[in-house]
C-alpha cells in the first residue's frame, strides 16, 4: 500500500506527530514513535521488550538522537519537546515518509544529500534495527547518534532528579562493535551495536521530556533518559549503516540482510492469505493487504501456546478481544494452526465455566477477580465454531466439546456474578454492583459507567448462539443434542422479549434494576450479524436500519445514539472524562464488522455492503499508520482516540470485507 507523506505532513509538527507508527516482534514487544520523531507517549520507544513474553514490557532504548553534518552544515534529524517548546526542529528535514510493509521509512533532506532511514524489529527476537542509507550525495556524511535508554515498565516514567534515583548510574561497559547497558545486576542487559562507526561512553541523564498525548490524557507527562553513549560513522555515496538494539549480546549485525528476511516473512503473510482466496477473486485493494500484514502484529507468543494481544501500545491479551479477533486475525488470513494455538490456550483457563477477562502482569494464572466478564466464554463458541466451519479440525472439537458442555452447564446452574440461566424466558442474567461484566466495561473507582446488570442483548444473542452451535458439534460428535435445542428454543421464545415495538428496535438491557433500557446501543447487531440468529427475517431488518439511521458512521458505530440525553459527542480529557465518554457514544470501530455482516444478511448486496468499508482506507493514513485505532469521537470528523492500533478493528474490517468478497 502506498502510504506516502511529503513535507505538507512531515514538516507540520500536529500531523506528523499525531501520526505514529508501530512494528513488533510476536513477542509481545514493539517499538513505537511520530512520523516527526518527537516522543508523545511514555509507550514510545525503540525497543519495548517484553521480558516475559508477552508480559512485563519493559522500556530499554527510548530514542535516537541524530545529527548528520554535510559540506560543512548540521543538519539535526530529531526532535523533543521541553518546557520551552520544541527544540530542535529536525522533522522539518523529513522530506518524505511511507510504509514498506510495515517499516517505516523516512528521507532526510541534508542540502543536496538524501539520507534514508528504516525502523523494523527482528521476528521472534528482541531486536530492533535503525538502517541508514545515503541515497544522494556528492560527498561523504558524518552521522552523530546519541541513545537515550531506560529501565522501566511501559505504563510509568523515569524521574532520575527525584531523591535516590538522582544518583542512579547504570553500568555502560564498551564491548565490541558498540556498548552493554545493564542497569542493576539483577536487570537484563540491553546492547547497543552497529556494524562500524565508533562509539564514545556517557552517563549522563536528561531531564523533562515532556509527553504531549500523556498531558492530554490527563496523566504525568514528564519523562527522564540516560544518555549511555554517542556513536558516530561517516557514509560515502550509496553506503549503509546499521545501528542493532538487542537483549542479545550477538544479534546479526547485517542489516541488508536483516531487512530482507523481514521483506520475506511479510510476503509469506501476504502469500498465505493470497492462497485462500479464490483463484477467480481480483486482486484485493492495497489497502486489505495492508490490513493483513497488520493482523500479524497481534499475533503473539504465550508461555503455553499463542496468544492476541487486544491493542497497542497499552493493552495486553484480554479474554473477550482474543475471542473477537481471531477469526479476523487467523482464519481470514489463512493462519489456521494459531486459531487451533490460541483456542487451545484459552481452554486451559477455563474456570467455573468462564474465560478470564484478562492476566495478571506477572504472567501468573488469572485468578477469581480476572474472570469478571459474561460474554468473552460465549465468543468463544463463536470463534471455535468458525474454525471447525473452516478446517474441519474434529479433532480440535472433539476435544474442546466437555468444556463446552461444562461452560453451559455452570451457567444453567449459575456461576461468578450471578451469571445465571433464568428457567421463566430462557435468558441469561448477569450482573452485581459494583462489576463491569460486559464489553462496555468502563470503570472509574467504583463506579460503573455503564452497569448494564440484568439481561443484556448481545449476552442473549451469543447465547442463543452457542446453543444452536452446541447442538450442531454434538451432532458432528455423535453425541445426544437434544438438550442444547430445547434450550436454544426456550430462549429463542424469550428473546421475543427484547423486541421493542414502539420504537422499532430492540431493548438494551431487560430486566435492570430500573426496568427494561431502550437505549438504542450498537449491541443489538450482533442478534443479526451472528450466524444464528433469535430474531425473524422483518426484525433483523428493522435493527440494521436503525443502526443505519441513528449509529452507523465512517469509522464503525456508535456506542449510543446521538438523541440520548446520556450521549457524549467527544472522548478525551483525563481518565474520568474518557471512561465516562467511552460508551456513552464514541465511535468503536471494530463495530463496523458485524454491521456489515448484517447488511449483507438482511440486503444480500455485497457491493453496498464493502461501501461502508472503504472509508477504512483514509483511516489507515490517520493516528496508527496502516493499522487500525481503538476508537473515535462520536461527532464528525471522528477523530481517532484510543489506542492506535486495535486487534478486534483490523480483524473484523478485513472479515467483513472478505466475506463482500465471498
């Protein structure tokens, strides 16, 4: 895809440092910045390991700082933000910048020389590369690079001025082909090496980079680095240098080589994905491709097996994201053996018929209050189900159908949080105060923005689901499934329930603590969008006509109606004024998915339907380069907020328009 800025974008300090970019290792490490090199988030930095994969992420290299000197000028190539403002200004030497896949790529203008840079990381390993070719020149370049490194988890800062920590000295020791950093002797040495050049030690900390998007965020904006060495190298015309940050001692220091093998891996992604489309498809846009090179940077490793990481650059592996994404990220791309990885995974934390929301930091198993989700256990039917409809791996099902069964038999009996079946309709309830149970689960303090206690929509619909899904494996098992249908038409009749006549559509939430919430939320599309679905062939109609109507924008829908007293047209501001905005109406992309799926269920127009996906190609240029964000403001222009690069928003955008395809 041909994501291409030029210095309309580059030398514009808000849109190049609101557009950042992202590679990873599948590990569960990364490295992360701005187009314009200026460090806005304490999440920034070159190498982000995660020493625990793909946990405990840890901040090892934060920046470089270069400066090239041709024909006798300087020419700075970085930026950072201070107290008194930028200082220097080195994006306005960028003359252009773009994706190869997903390296990101910049051209530094140095008088009449062109210096190129590229930034990927080794898979599988916890190194990253900085290649800087000299494209143009009449004569020799002379590139200075001060590292700045760190030793801290990626949520927090560095205050090196503050009481002991002013005295705090990591040990730089010279080896060869550059310099080890280890921190404290217990801290896991980090190496800095190049292929030639030299490098000259330091010591020396610098003090108050400021972190724009944190202040934004409402959070400590003030960050602290070491500043351990300077290294130095002179380019001839048409000659490279290559700067390696690793937690290995001996990386492979070729960087023309390093950089082909990851050309190689990308265009195995590509390949793979190309072999199970259909040999009559036409070639799919740039942009899908694009989507499918970013699906892999999810894709990571558990200490038992493969694992999604739900968003970058904060969140680790959640239960209910890993569930949504998968198809997405692996049957749509042709990676069959990781969705059987991560299914298999999951399944081993199943506990009193519930996945875990999420895992500990410490890579320790979940334990009771990291299972406080009712919906991440039925997604999991959903994605096992598409990948059996897939592979027609028996074996796999076979295997996983007792803990399935267990899964609907704790909640028939009743299980965590008063999840529980009620025998009067057939539905399943699900709540108590004070817990955040569904996907809507912002939480500040103790208070729940959107409890949603009782029978929530998408709960039922995932229900009913399962239920028929259970049936169908039982069948395929050659095991009774008479149970799992009577149960399926107990709450297909209570479903009947949610229908709200008057307004055309259906009930949020039944039975609330206040009575029934008509709420038109974005929940009730997946009672279309599922494969089986409670709702008759007029009702299905009617739901995607009002998310059409009153939820449906660019970037995905709603979560809630703009005509809600309770609606809240922009996200941002601190923690309190972003949870209490996060779904009370801004725009949740991964939305867009099931919307499209319900289209087509209902229209049977799969050239319509891929209408609502095209806007997704602009937005791939916005915030995460070729990737997609977490979210956006619910009011035009849909600015994207959140994360900017979402498991369930890439995976669901590329299902959907694979299944147009199809």
């Amino acid at each position: 895809m041909s994501i291409n800025f030029g210095r309309e974008i580059c030398g514009n300090l808000d849109a190049a440092e609101s557009r950042e970019w992202l590679v990873t290792n599948g590990l569960g490490s990364y490295a992360s910045g701005t187009v314009a090199g200026v460090l806005t988030r304490g999440y920034h930095g070159l190498l982000v390991a995660a020493l625990q994969p793909p946990l405990q992420r840890t901040l090892l290299l934060a920046k470089l700082d270069e400066t090239a000197e041709y024909e006798g000028n300087s020419y700075p190539l970085f930026a950072n933000r201070w107290s008194n403002g930028i200082a220097p200004e080195g994006y306005r030497n960028i003359e252009s910048f773009y994706l190869e896949g997903t390296v990101p790529v910049w051209n530094f203008a140095c008088g009449g020389a062109l210096l190129e840079k590229r930034i990927w990381m080794q898979p599988g390993s916890d190194t990253t590369y900085i290649h800087y070719y000299l494209r143009r020149a009449k004569r020799s370049l002379k590139l200075s690079i001060k590292a700045f490194v760190n030793y801290r988890d990626y949520h927090s800062r560095t205050h090196a001025q503050e009481g002991s920590a002013k005295d705090w000295r990591m040990n730089v020791t010279a080896i060869e082909h550059g310099i080890g950093v280890t921190v404290f002797p217990e801290a896991q040495p980090l190496y800095l090496l190049t292929d030639s050049g030299t490098a000259s030690l330091n010591n020396e900390w610098y003090y108050g980079f400021e972190l724009a998007a944190e202040k934004e965020r409402g959070l400590n904006d003030i960050d602290d680095h070491l500043h351990p060495a300077t290294f130095e190298a002179t380019l001839e015309p048409g000659s490279s240098f290559t700067f390696v940050a690793s937690r290995q001692q001996n990386p492979n220091l070729n960087g023309a080589l390093a950089l082909d093998l990851r050309h190689q891996y990308e265009q195995k992604l590509i390949a793979d994905w190309q072999a199970k489309r259909s040999p009559q498809a036409p070639q799919a846009p740039d942009w899908v491709q694009q989507l499918v090179l970013a699906s892999d940077q999810f894709i990571v490793e558990r200490q038992d097996g493969k694992t999604i990481i739900a968003g970058y650059p904060w969140f680790t592996d959640w239960g209910r994201d890993t569930m949504i994404s998968l198809p997405g990220l692996t049957l749509a791309t042709n990676r069959p053996q990781i969705a059987e990885s991560i299914l298999r995974t999951f399944g081993k934390y199943i506990s009193q018929g519930m996945l875990p929301n999420r895992f500990p930091d410490d890579n320790q198993p979940p334990t009771e209050d990291y299972y406080n989700t009712v919906d991440a256990t039925l997604w999991y039917f959903e994605a096992i189900r598409l990948y059996v409809a897939t592979t027609g791996d028996d074996k796999l099902l076979a295997d996983l159908f007792p803990k399935l069964a267990e899964i609907v038999e704790f909640h028939r009996q009743g299980t965590r949080y008063n999840i529980h079946l009620d025998p009067s309709d057939g539905l399943l309830y699900a709540g108590q105060k004070g817990v955040q149970l569904t996907w809507m689960d912002a939480k500040v303090g103790d208070w729940v923005v959107t409890p949603r206690i009782g029978k929530p929509i998408e709960v039922n619909a995932l229900w009913y689901n399962a239920l028929r899904t259970m049936s169908q494996f039982a069948q395929k098992l050659g095991k009774p499934d008479q149970d799992y249908n009577a149960m399926a038409d107990a709450t297909q009749l209570g479903f009947s329930r949610f229908w709200n006549d008057a307004k055309g559509y259906c009930f949020d939430v039944l039975d609330a603590p206040n009575g029934n919430d008509a709420s038109l939320r974005p929940n009730q599309i997946f009672a279309v969008s599922l494969k089986e679905s409670p709702l008759n062939l007029e009702q299905q109609r009617q739901v995607v006509e009002a998310c059409e109507r009153s939820l449906l924008t660019s970037h995905g829908l709603r979560s809630l109606a703009p005509d809600d007293p309770q609606y809240i047209a922009h996200y941002g501001g601190d923690q309190l004024h972003r949870d209490a905005a996060y779904h009370q109406g801004t725009v949740w992309q991964w939305l867009i998915g099931s919307f499209v799926l319900a289209h087509l269920r209902v229209f049977n127009n799969p050239s319509v339907a891929r209408q609502f996906l095209e806007p997704m190609q602009h937005h791939l240029y916005a915030a995460g380069i070729g990737t997609i964000s977490e979210i956006s403001h619910g009011d035009a222009p849909m600015e994207p907020k959140g994360c900017i690069a979402q498991a369930w928003s890439v995976a669901e955008v590329l299902r959907a328009w694979l299944a147009t395809e199809r």
